[in-house]
C-alpha cells in the first residue's frame, strides 16, 4: 500500500447528492481510487430526499466521504448525534471538531458551524474553547510539531486575504477564531465552502515564534457550490504523503509565489481571544518565550533573589539539585530526556558559559569529569551544549548517550542544523575567544572532546540540543522533544531526585 493518500475536496453539496456522487463515481474510476471524499459547507439542502436510495442500499457511494456539522438551524434534523456518526454506508459526519488521523498517518483536522453568533442556534456555533480543543489535540503527544495535512471548516477565516499584491475584491464572512486556529495547527490545505466562491490563495508561511520562517507553507482553498450555474469549481483532488512522512527541507522549501502570512503576528498567543500576552518564565525552561516585539527591549538588570537558576532565589526548585560545590551546583533537568539528564549551572548570576570567571569555569570542568566517571559503569558517554540565547542564566546540559551511538552525533548535529539553514563549525579555540560578552550561541561537546560552534545572528530553534538528541539515530525517543511534555509531578521529581542523589554520592566533587 502506497504511503500517498489522493483525496477530493468538495464544497457545499446543498442536497445535491445524485449529481455529486455520479461525477465523484466517474472521477475514482478514470483518476482514482480516492481514500476519501471530505466535503464542507452545507452538505444538505431544502430537499434531501436524493439521499434516501443511498441511506436504503439501493445506490452506494464509491468514495468514503466526510462531512461537517449544520451551518443552519433548519439542518440540525439531519445530524443524528453532535459527535460525529455514520448516517450511511460510507457517509460520515465527523462531528463538531476534532483532528482525524487516518491509517497511512493523515492528518485531517475539522470544524463544523460558524463562529459563535446571536442569530444562530447553539447547534451551528463554535466559539474559543472549541477551537481550543482543537489547537490541544493537534499539540499533544507531538513534541515536533510540523503541522497537519488539511484543515475543514465551513466558514473562512478573517483576512485570508491579506498580504498579496492583487487582492481579490469579493466579499465573504470570515471568522477570526478560524484565523487563529489555521496560525496554531498550520495546514497544508485549508478549505472552506459557504460562499460559493472558488479562491485558491498564493500559499503563505507560517508564523512562530522565534520568526525563524522554518515553519511550512499554506494553501487555501475555498470551494462553490455543487453545480452552480456560473460552473465555479466545486472539486479539487490532492495526492498526499502524510506531514510526519516527509523530510523537513522538502516541506520549508519555497516556491516562487509565496507570500507572507496574512493573519497577525497576536494570533500566536495561546488564548484566542487575547491579542497581547505577557511573558512567562520557568525553573530550567529550554524555551523562555518573552516578548516577541521588533522594537528594542531595555537591558533587564537581574537580581539574583528573582532569577530563576541562582541557587540564592527563593523560586529555585531545590529538591531537585543534587550536588551543591563552592561555585557551582548540579541539578536534573525539569522534563529531562532521560532520568539522569543534568544541569551544571553557577551559584551565582553569569549569563554563559563563555563569561564565567576561571575560577567558576574550572569547577564546572570539575563536575564534567565527574559526570563522565558516573556514566562510565553504563557505557554511556556525555553529550554537553549551551544554549544562550533567549536565557537568563548559564545552564549547561548533560545528557547521557550509549556509547554506540557517539559515532553519530556530529553528523546528526549538521544534519539536522541544515534543515534550519544553520552550519555548525568545528571550534577549535577556546569558547571565551570567539563569544565575549554579548555574543549569542548555541556550543556543543561531544564525547570525543570535539567541540561545535554557531553563532546566532538573529534567530534559533529553541529546542535545537534536545532535537539532535531525540532523534532516531541518537536516543531513539522523539516524544520527549519538549521539555514541557516531559514534566513529571512535584513528589515523583522528588523521588528521583533522591534516587539519583544516591547514585551520584561515589562520584561527587569534593571541593
């Protein structure tokens, strides 16, 4: 079976089931076979009785289809269950909304109604938590998020189309929460119906955070009616390779008609109904947000009983250091990649690791040899990096690797660092030479005492170290990706913790 899926689109079908599933019949025997059929806008019309040979087995449809919820009160009798339900032998309502994945890893994700309104019955409306819902279970259990193949909704999002040189002058009801819904989950499709209009947008990048424009592109497509009189069109075919099957370069690579996104940058703020939000900050946070604005920030002063990773702040998490030295002390990693990930980080404020005082920097040597003696028994080596960018104080991780898989490591380093448009180079000076104060960088050594090096000019992936290491070649263990999925309770960090603490005990630096 071919990992590709081939698909058609359609848009409101309002009753017109006879001539659709006769064209969708011809279409899979000359082009097909289609994996489904997914249908928005208003499926049933004024008169439905064209479906009753197909609800009675008297006719069938070829194609597995898929439809959304009532867009119209006068609809809702033909939905015999809000969470989705056959209505016949291959028609399916999916339901209010919800992420679809099919067999070969397809992700479809849908939002039936319009967007919450005084005038239409609650049955018809979506509102903030739904598209919450949504974004949640797109996000979770993926700590690599790419995006998802196609995005259904009835309705159009507001301002799809901004951000293009000839904007079209039709008019069309769009709904901000759609907009806000397509910036978080990042389709490859988007398509709608409603508005008996056929608009296929010049695909748009998506937005993120960092503005590193790594993110995949967008196309939207919006669909008439079934055989509207204007002979607009109403079907549009896709052959796809499911999002998680393709390599990353293939799905940032950019064509020549690409625009920017047309939704504004305040829709990547997780509350869909906020347009600004504050920063936000966490105990060994590997992906520190802040604020995102262009304009230059004030030079923050930080005050060590506020920072977060000076071992002198009421906020740090003790229970979970495991060695404290005279400049220096050793704790896990919250959300580590494994059990035994630590963090070597100063007692007091230094912002890297390329700034520490020799005298710091030498105790850190201390611990690192030390971790070394500790993984030996395993056959693990250590795998250290430095991020400083987008952090407040110096944290160098320490995450254990079978030795068998030390080999890999440089190579999976620049691989991955192409994909971003990044060349890691082999350093071979001391790091405080080529990062004084200031610099920005992320800084690796491997376990053959190989160091790597790139200096960030303006963006970077925050997740970058814990990417490499995930990875299939290395650790084997992609859902840990993010730290954040990966947080365990107060009480079990504690009980590791202390496991490790004793472990650690043989090994720890007397100072």
């Amino acid at each position: 079976m071919s990992e590709r899926q081939k698909v058609l689109l359609c848009g409101d079908v309002e009753g017109h089931f006879k001539f659709l599933f006769s064209k969708v019949e011809a279409i899979n025997k000359q082009s097909g076979p289609f994996d489904f059929l997914l249908c928005v806008g208003n499926f049933f019309g004024q008169n439905n009785k064209e479906l009753e040979p197909y609800k009675d087995g008297s006719k069938t449809i070829s194609v597995p289809t898929y439809i959304l919820g009532p867009n119209k009160k006068e609809h809702i009798k033909y939905y015999p269950n809000e969470n989705g339900c056959e209505i016949c032998t291959n028609l399916t309502y999916l339901g209010n909304y919800g992420l679809y994945t099919s067999s070969l890893g397809l992700k479809i994700v849908y939002l039936s109604g319009v967007q919450k309104s005084p005038d239409i019955p609650k049955e018809c409306l979506f509102d903030d938590k739904a598209v919450t819902a949504v974004r949640n279970a797109c996000l979770k259990g993926s700590p690599a998020f790419r995006g998802v193949d196609i995005l259904l909704t009835s309705q159009w999002p507001e301002g799809i189309t901004n951000s293009i040189e000839n904007k079209p002058k039709f008019e069309y009801k769009g709904s901000s929460l759609i907009s806000w819904l397509a910036t978080h989950v990042k389709p490859r499709y988007h398509v709608c119906g409603m508005e008996n209009i056929h608009y296929e947008r010049p695909p748009y990048r998506n937005q993120n955070e960092s503005q590193d424009g790594i993110d995949i592109a967008t196309r939207f497509i919006g669909l008439a009616k079934v055989g509207n009189a204007e002979k607009k069109k109403y079907l549009y075919a896709l052959n796809l390779t499911p999002v998680n099957n393709i390599r990353m370069s293939e799905l940032i690579q950019k064509t020549t008609d690409e625009t920017p996104s047309p939704y504004p940058r305040f829709m990547l703020q997780t509350n869909p109904n906020k347009k600004k939000e504050g920063t936000s900050q966490f105990f060994y946070d590997m992906e520190s947000r802040g604020d995102k604005k262009k304009a230059k920030r004030p030079r923050i002063e930080f005050d060590q009983n506020k920072c977060w990773f000076c071992l002198t702040s009421e906020d740090v998490a003790k229970h979970l250091v495991i060695s404290i030295g005279k400049e220096v002390y050793l704790a896990l990693a919250k959300g580590g990649i494994v059990d035994d990930h630590f963090l070597i980080t100063p007692i007091r404020h230094h912002q890297s690791l390329s700034t520490l005082p020799e005298e710091v920097k030498q105790e850190v040597n201390i611990y690192k040899e030390s971790l070394k003696k500790f993984f030996e028994p395993s056959d693990r080596v250590v795998v250290f990096f430095e991020r400083n960018f987008k952090t407040s104080h110096c944290q160098l991780q320490a995450v254990p690797i079978h030795k068998n898989q030390a080999p890999a490591l440089k190579q999976t380093f620049q691989e991955i660092a192409s994909v971003y448009h990044i060349q890691m180079k082999e350093l071979d000076i001391n790091l405080h030479e080529i990062a004084p104060p200031g610099t920005l960088y992320f800084y690796v050594e491997l376990p053959d005492g190989e160091k790597l090096f790139y200096k960030i000019k303006k963006d970077f992936p925050l997740q970058f170290g814990r990417e490499v290491l995930c990875s299939d070649r290395i650790l084997d263990v992609p859902e840990r990706f993010d730290w954040r999925d990966c947080q365990l309770s107060k009480e079990k960090e504690f009980a590791l913790a202390e496991e490790i603490k004793a472990k650690f005990e043989p090994f720890s630096v007397k100072l």
